[in-house]
C-alpha cells in the first residue's frame, strides 16, 4: 500500500505540477495590466484559494457526484447519459489533478504577476524595435527573467503536491477502491486505522520528510545561475 501510494503521488505531482504552473502563469499574462476588469478577474480566480481545500472538495464533489450531481443533471437535460466522474478510477484520477489546479492556481497566479511587475518595460521596448514578436519576447525575455519566481513556484508547488491529503479526502475519500489514495492519507490510515502501527507511519513520516528535503536541494541546485 505505502509503494502504491508512493507511485500515485509521484504521478500526481509529475502531471499537477507543471500543469498549475503553466495554467498560472498564463492567467498571469492575461491579467497582469492593472485595470478594474483584471482586478475583477484576479479576485474571481483567487478566490478559490481563500476557500478550506475540504470546503473546495466538498463542492466538486456535489458537482461532479454521479446521482446527483449538478454537471450530470446538465448532461441529462441535454440529453445525455451520466458520467462516472468519481466512480472511474482513471476519471477519478483527472478529477483529482482538475481540481487541485483550480484551487491553487489564482495563489500562484499572484506570485507570477508580482514577478512580472518587476521586469522593466524597457527591455520590451527594445525588443520591439529590434523587430522581436510576441512568442520571442516571452521565450527568450519574459521567461529567463522570471526563472527565479518559476523556482520558487514549481519548489512550493511540489511540497504541496506531496502533501495532498484534504482536498482529496473530501473529494473521493480515496476512492474509487483506493486509486485515489495518495502518500499523506496512506499514512494517516496506517497511523489510526490500523492497530499497533504508529511506528509504521512514523517511519512513512520520515520516508516523506526525506523526500521533500531532497526533492527542494535538487530543484534549488538545478534552478542556479550558471556560473
């Protein structure tokens, strides 16, 4: 159980990680001119983040349940057949990811617009005149200059995705069966759910500790200046 667990939660962090990434750093870009649209859409996207991960679980779970769920009452009035959202292990999985990066993207969102703030429209503006287009000002201007933030982005982002735990309990419990079950929760059922196991988890503990300690270095080292 602990190695599944492991293995689901590698999965979970290769495939979540660079997605909220991604996803936050191009609600970023299209919210990042200050005007009250944006600030509108900045607080709707953020929102998310102010919200109790088991509250946020707990509302997909409404939307998504099976029987009574509110998108397969829409499916229904559209006339098609119910989805197993949470009830097929491989759907249940993506439900997972889905909602992990909506509820934490509008948070990184702000980091990357904070960062954005910090590059100097000079530099766009010479681009410009050196006939640069959009995609080259970001891959080769935008891009190199925010890889400090992009380090302490993807470095939080991976801590948390290890530590996945509320959201998903709230959400399927683990389920469907135990495809769902990632790292913390396998702990906690070890820890209180099995008899005479403490030590057990607290090994599992430690195994986790380990982990985020060398999965931080690594990154941090890999995201260093070339000297």
């Amino acid at each position: 159980d602990f190695l599944r667990s492991f293995g689901r939660t590698i999965v979970f962090a290769v495939v979540a990680v660079p997605l909220t990434t991604a996803v936050s750093l191009g609600l970023a870009l299209l919210v990042r001119r200050p005007s009250r649209l944006n600030y509108v859409v900045r607080t709707m996207i953020y929102w998310p983040n102010m919200a109790s991960l088991i509250i946020v679980g707990v509302v997909w779970k409404w939307i998504l349940g099976y029987n009574s769920g509110i998108l397969n009452y829409l499916i229904q009035l559209a006339g098609g057949s119910p989805v197993k959202w949470l009830l097929d292990l491989h759907l249940a999985q993506l439900m997972v990811v889905l909602v992990w990066v909506w509820a934490n993207s509008g948070f990184y969102m702000v980091i990357f617009i904070t960062g954005l703030g910090t590059i100097s429209k000079e530099y766009y503006e010479a681009a410009r005149l050196d006939g640069a287009n959009s995609w080259i000002m970001f891959s080769r201007l935008t891009l190199p200059l925010l890889r400090p933030i992009m380090l302490i982005v993807v470095v939080l982002l991976s801590i948390a995705a290890f530590k996945v735990y509320a959201l998903v309990v709230s959400l399927t419990n683990g389920g469907p069966g135990r495809a769902t079950v990632f790292l913390v929760q396998n702990i906690y059922d070890t820890a209180f759910r099995q008899p005479m196991s403490a030590g057990y988890a607290a090994a599992q503990s430690a195994v986790l500790l380990a982990i985020l300690v060398v999965l931080t270095i690594g990154q941090l080292r890999l995201g260093r200046d070339p000297k």
